[in-house]
C-alpha cells in the first residue's frame, strides 16, 4: 500500500499515524 506513505507526510501535522 502507497497510499498511506502520502497520507504520512499529511499526517504530520495531524495525529493520524497508525
């Protein structure tokens, strides 16, 4: 899944990292 690496750097400066 890459889809997840692009929401990674989105959730940095949210608290969505699983």
């Amino acid at each position: 899944m890459q889809s997840w690496r692009r929401l990674e750097r989105e959730a940095e400066g949210r608290s969505t990292v699983m």
